[in-house]
C-alpha cells in the first residue's frame, strides 16, 4: 500500500503566502506524477498543479503565476508554494499520486482558508 502525508495548510490573510508537502512511503513503485487538487465548499474538486517524474507541469489557469509545484523525487515528495493568496484560494487541498500500472492514490486533505 501506499501512504500520503500532507502537511502546512492553515488560516493566512489575503497576499500571503503558505507552503503545502506531501510525502509517499510504502510500495510505491514507480511514480508517474504527482500533484494536488482542491475541493471547495459546494463545488468539485479541481486539479490545481500537477508534477511529471521528469518534472513537467502543469497548473490551473486560475494560480498560474501565484503557486508552484516542485518535487524530490528521492524523497518521493511534493511541495506546493502558494503565494499571493486569495479567499478563492480556500478549500481543502488534497495530495495524489500517480503510480505506473497502479492508478491514483490519494492524501487525507489539509485545510487552506484565505481570509480577506
């Protein structure tokens, strides 16, 4: 099996910034991507950014320039850089993986609430 761990939601006003990680452990195989999605009250989660093994990404239009993806893929770890929040921005972020033959895995979700 494999386990997520994510870490560094919070509260933060409007225009700051916060840092979201995720760790894989366990069988993990091989990594296809990895990333995050978002899911607000009342609405559907949406991918937010997303993270190639060779690196390749790609982001919602709505955080392009605000937020960036980044991983160590020797600590099978994601990070999600999140500046210039906005209350939009709320939701609960959840960490997936993408293994190769093995589909999607998934994290518990952590908290974001941007304040205005």
């Amino acid at each position: 099996q494999v386990s997520l761990v994510e870490s560094g939601g919070g509260l933060v006003q409007a225009g700051g910034s916060l840092r979201l990680s995720c760790a894989a452990s366990g069988s993990i195989g091989s990594i296809k991507s990895m990333g995050w999605y978002r899911q607000a009250p009342g609405k559907q989660r949406e991918l937010v950014a997303r993270i190639t093994s060779s690196g390749i990404t790609n982001y919602a239009d709505s955080v392009k320039g605000r937020f960036t993806i980044s991983r160590d893929n020797a600590k099978n770890t994601v990070y999600l850089q999140m500046n210039s929040l906005k209350p939009e921005d709320t939701a609960v972020y959840f960490c997936f993986v993408d293994v190769l033959f093995r589909g999607d895995y998934w994290g518990q979700g952590t908290q974001v609430t941007v304040s205005s």
